[in-house]
C-alpha cells in the first residue's frame, strides 16, 4: 500500500521564466539633468571677469596646483580683483594686503587684447613691485583652439 503523497517540499517557490529586472531610465535621467547643470555652471565659474584674451602659440603650462588670484583690466579701463570692481587705489590696497597675508600667492593678469599696452604694463610693474613672486599675464593657446 504505497501512496503517492509526497510532503511538503521545505522552501521558496520559483516561479519559472522570471528574471529580476533593474529599470535604469530613472538613473539615465538624472545622470543627464546632473551633465545640464555642469555645462550650464562651469563656465560661470571662470576666476575674473569676461574679456576677450589675446593669443600665443606656445603658453607657459604653468603649475596648476596653485590657486593664482585673478586681477583683470577690461578694454573700458576698469580694474576688478577676482570678480568684484575696484578703483586703482583699492585694487593696490587689496593687493598689498594679500602679498602680507600670502607672500607666496600668485597674481594672474587678465587684460582685455584691445587694451593698450601700457596700461597692462603698469599694472603689471605695479604688481612686481608689491612683491608677488609670479605674476602671469593670461592668454589664448591658438595651437590648441579650435577655428
């Protein structure tokens, strides 16, 4: 007298021909909105103010491991320390200000390429004679730019 009743098999159930399944359009969305918010932040994040650069052939590399303070001399002649307008006598104040708290800072000069070249010079001078130990005058790499 077999009986074919079997016991209840211990365990999970598996269901056949079912996968598990990871949606990933919600990560591909927000990845992309993230890339929108860099393209449109980055180019606001650009030391100085905005002006048009002149061109080289072969810029000095530079060291980028030091973070250089901004100076720039746009073509109307007004003078801005990083982003904030200031009037030459500020700007010098400012300047010998930072070379006490930070003798080894760097200055980077952005001038305007229709701005006359004296006027970059005297800052230019004005900024050796502070005593900053590197100060660059900030251009366009025309090798590397794209026509």
């Amino acid at each position: 007298m077999g009986s074919n009743v079997q016991a209840p098999s211990r365990g999970k159930k598996r269901r056949a021909g079912v996968a598990p399944d990871i949606n990933v359009t919600p990560l591909v969305d927000v990845v992309l909105v993230l890339l929108i918010i860099f393209m449109v932040v980055t180019p606001q994040m650009e030391a100085g103010v905005s002006v048009t650069l002149p061109s080289i052939r072969n810029p000095d590399q530079g060291n980028g491991s030091l973070e250089p303070t901004t100076v720039t001399l746009t073509k109307d002649g007004k003078f801005f320390f990083e982003k904030e307008e200031r009037t030459v006598e500020a700007l010098m104040t400012e300047l010998k200000a930072l070379h006490a708290a930070k003798p080894d800072n760097r200055v980077v000069l952005k001038a305007d390429k229709e701005l006359g070249y004296g006027k970059v010079r005297e800052l230019f001078k004005a900024c050796q004679d502070i005593g900053f130990p590197g100060v660059s005058l900030q251009v366009i790499d025309v090798a590397n730019r794209q026509s």
